[in-house]
C-alpha cells in the first residue's frame, strides 16, 4: 500500500481539481478544509487534557517513586541550561531522607535519533511547513512518502493548470488521468483480498518485539496500565462521540452504524498499520464508493488530512505530557496546559515531513512546557500499540471531514 501511495495521492488530486468546473470552488473547499481539521484538532487536544486531568493517571504511580522521579527531575532542571523547576517547588530540600538522585531514564539509540530531529525541528517557525511543502525536484518527492505535502502542493498546482488550460487534447489528457486513477484504486482492490493474512501478520510482529514472553507483556501493561487505558478512552470517545456528533449536526444522510460500516476497511487497516500514509488508498476508496463522496472532494480533502491531520496523535500527547508531569509530582498550571494545546496543534501541522511523527512531536511538547524529552522512554514500551489506535483516529478524522465538506456542498454521488 505504501509504494502505490504517492502515485494514488497525485493522480486523485490532479483528477479532483481538474474536474471541477469552477476553479475558484477550490479555494472555498480548501479554506473549509484547514479550518475544519483544525478544529478537531483543537477538540482533540482538549479532550485529552480533560481526561488526563480527571483521571490522573500519574498518581497511580507508587508515592515513593514519584518523589524520586520529582528529584531526579530537580537534578536534571540543576544541570540543564535554559530550564527552570515549572511549579518554583524543591523536594529535595523538604525531605533529606531521600538521597540525591539523577535522572537516569534509560535510553536507546532510537530514541535518541528522535530527540535529535525534535531539537532539529524546534527552533523552526511555526509555519516553517510552508516552506518545505514546495519542491525542489518533484520526481524525488516523488520518491520519498515522507514528503507528501510537496506532492500534495504540485499535484494542485498541475491540476490548476489544468483547469485552466484551453487546448484540443485537454479532455484526453484529464481522462488518462482519472484512468490510472481507477487503475490504483483497482490495485487496493487486490492488495486488500489479502489483507486479513498481512494484518495477523503485523499485529504477531507487534507482539512479539514488545516482549519475548507473556509475563514481560503483563509487567509492562502494568506500569502504565491507567496511561494506557486513559488514551484509549480519549481515542475511544473521540472515534465513537464527537466524530459521530459532528456527522450528526452537519450530515443528515449517513446514520451511525452506516458511517463505521463503510469506513471500517479503512479502520482496520489503520489499526495494523499504524500509518495514515499506507491507509490512504483504502480511505480514499471507502469514502469515494461506500460514503459516496465525489472524488473532486475526496480526492484533495484526504491526502492534505493523511498528511496534516492527527487528531488521535494530538490527544494521545496531551495525555502523554501531563501523565509524565504527574508522575514526576509537576502540577501544570493552566498556563502551561494551553501551551501544550497551543504546541501540539501547530506541531500536528508541521509534522508530515518528520520522521516518526508521533513521538518527535512529544518530544517538542515536552520540551514547550519545560520537561525532559528524554521521558519518551518511560512511555516507549507501550507506544506502538498506542499508535495503532491513534492512527485510527486519524483516519477516521479524516473521513469524518471529507464527508461534512461533500454535505456542505451538497456534493454527492449517487
């Protein structure tokens, strides 16, 4: 699914775009777009920050070893330039019982490759995305999934193009395009006959790199059993409320259980792969033939979200970061919690060129409100199953929009 990806992605926008009759409809689609991906962001962050502070999960952390996680963390603020204790409290003064302690979060090699990029990528403007989404040389964005926004920006720049264009061959020219389009989709068809196997396959690798036996497996979920349930509960009540509230107040056509029956391939999908990248054909094909969606919407709508829409992912951090200031006995102020929402949606943006982008976005969260990256790895063990579930709250962000966008314009294929 991976390597038919960006040539699905081009072919389908330059298809949508370049059949719609009216090219100015485009600016209107896309403006609706960005706002309503950025919206459910923005609910997406809240949602999580709601739960996390409910539930707490940091406190379930045995007392004695938050306090030495709350002076391990006062060591590292001592010893690290540019950062200061966040809530102006010394427990290593209050209790002299506990000898000095450092922070020594056990780190490997792969995490520290993230926290490097996530240092590379800190200091970026906000909007330094717009930067990188214009390529130098297509045909090597072309050859990288990881730069979907440059093919996103030529495919809709050529499909202007176009629109535009007044020649004789123009009408042969679109129908090659909507053609090889077809073809991809037939593509995902056939791959997707396979895919319960390759799916049972996934979720054994899954498995089995966590830990070798099922006690290891049960010790991990243990220690960060309420982090983990508090996730999925956001994910869950993301997936299974708002995205369906949302369905209900902008469309009157798709009931609940329709809306996941037809989306559901894609869900799956997501769920054993973890990336929205390798689930795009499925979605595009799910919302264009089972949602009725018109490929001039689906087309441009589900690429720029596969790229720059992480609903789940952005929950899952604010979960992440104030689950790891809980159990370092760091009481975030309200404050500081904005700037996680603040930092999480501009980095869920920003994030499509950047490698392993869940993680290194936690990292520029983290470091946003003042806390050590290097607590990834207190997190990591349990990661990947986490991410199987965020992604297919990505995914299902994704259809949800496209499916409200074709209902406010009254788009639909019947």
């Amino acid at each position: 699914l991976k390597f038919i990806a960006v040539p699905l992605v081009m072919f389908s926008i330059i298809s949508g775009v370049a059949s719609l009759k009216d090219i100015s409809s485009l600016g209107k689609i896309g403006l609706k777009t960005l706002a309503l991906y950025l919206s459910t962001t923005l609910l997406s962050v809240s949602l999580g920050l709601i739960l996390v502070n409910i539930l707490k999960p940091g406190n379930f952390i045995d007392s004695e070893q938050r306090l030495q996680n709350r002076i391990a963390y006062e060591n590292w603020v001592k010893q690290t330039k540019g950062v200061e204790i966040i809530d102006n409290q010394s427990f290593s003064k209050q209790d002299a019982t506990v000898k000095p302690a450092t922070d020594t979060t056990p780190i490997d090699e792969n995490l520290k490759e993230k926290i490097a990029v996530a240092n590379q990528n800190k200091n970026q403007s906000p909007l330094h995305f717009l930067v990188d989404m214009i390529p130098e040389n297509i045909v090597l964005s072309l050859s990288n999934n990881k730069l979907m926004l440059q093919v996103i920006f030529f495919s809709i720049f050529f499909g202007i193009a176009l629109a535009l264009s007044e020649f004789d061959e123009k009408i042969t020219v679109i129908n090659f395009i909507t053609g090889v389009n077809e073809v991809f989709l037939k593509m995902v068809d056939i791959i997707m006959k396979a895919a319960p196997f390759f799916v049972f396959c996934l979720l054994a690798g899954v498995i089995s790199k966590m830990a070798d036996t099922p006690e290891k497996i049960i010790e991990i979920f243990k220690g960060l059993g309420v982090y983990s349930l508090t996730v999925v509960l956001g994910i869950s009540m993301l997936v299974f409320v708002v995205y369906p509230l949302l369905l209900k107040i902008f469309v009157k056509r798709i009931s609940y259980t329709d809306f996941f029956r037809k989306i559901s391939p894609a869900q799956f999908l997501a769920f054993s792969t973890s990336s929205s990248a390798a689930t795009l054909p499925v979605t595009i094909e799910c919302v264009e033939e089972n949602l009725k969606v018109p490929n001039k919407i689906a087309g441009f709508v589900l690429p720029i979200g596969a790229t720059v829409n992480m609903d789940g992912t952005s929950l899952y951090q604010a979960v992440a970061v104030v689950f790891l200031a809980q159990m370092h006995m760091i009481d975030l102020t309200l404050g500081q919690q904005l700037t996680i929402v603040f930092t999480a949606t501009l980095a869920s943006i920003g994030s499509a060129a950047v490698p392993s982008a869940g993680l290194v976005m936690l990292i520029i969260v983290l470091q946003a409100v003042g806390l050590n990256p290097a607590w990834i790895a207190i997190i990591f063990p349990v990661d990947r199953i986490l991410d199987m579930c965020r992604t297919v709250a990505n995914v299902t962000g994704d259809a949800t929009v496209s499916t409200i966008i074709a209902a406010s314009e009254n788009a639909w294929e019947e």
